[in-house]
C-alpha cells in the first residue's frame, strides 16, 4: 500500500468547518510549494493541535514536516501558532519554502 503525500495528525479534534478549511488551505499551499520546489517525490505530515485557555477562541499550533526525496536534507520542518487557522497555515508554508529555497540553492552551490 501506498503511502499518501498529505498525512494530517490531530485532525480529529477539529470540526467539520475547521477541517475543510485545513485541507483546503494545505493542499493549496502543499501543490504550490512542489512546483515551487520542482519536487517530483515528496511527503508533508501536518500535526495540528487545538488548544482553548479561556473557553472561547482557539490557538492552534501546527507543525509541518516535509520530507523531499533528491535533497540532502531528510526532513524539514516548521512550528507555528496563532488564533487564525488560516494565517498560522500560511506562515507554515511561507517558511517551508524559505527553507526548501535555501536548501536547494546550497545544494546547487557546491
């Protein structure tokens, strides 16, 4: 059996309309990122945690590891936080691809 590209943990504990905003969201900036990249082979694991400290907003945590086959690196990965799901989302994947850039101009360097 095929492993899939996109693995979420801690999805569970979202409801349906945080869910669908997720996925969404990270498969959007997940297909950005391959073609930003030019990966052919990839795998992302996104691990959300939601936490309420007053019982009324959330801060939700997210944690995004990529591993990128035909780069030095084995994983990279990100942690961020926020009370909107869609800006910690996309801060994710603005320092995802901060990182992959960096990574694949050093590796084209030497």
């Amino acid at each position: 059996m095929e492993e899939p590209e996109i693995r979420y943990i801690g999805i569970k504990d979202m409801d349906d309309f945080e869910k669908s905003e997720l996925t969404s969201l990270v498969e959007k900036g997940y297909a950005t990122l391959k073609k930003k990249a030019k990966l052919k082979e990839a795998q992302l694991v996104i691990s959300i945690k939601k936490t309420s400290k007053t019982g009324g907003r959330h801060n939700y945590r997210i944690i995004l590891k990529l591993n990128a086959a035909g780069t030095k690196k084995a994983w990279f990965d990100v942690r961020h936080e926020d009370w909107e799901l869609a800006r910690v989302v996309h801060r994710c994947f603005d320092a995802l691809t901060t990182l992959m850039q960096h990574e694949l101009k050093r590796q084209f360097r030497k």
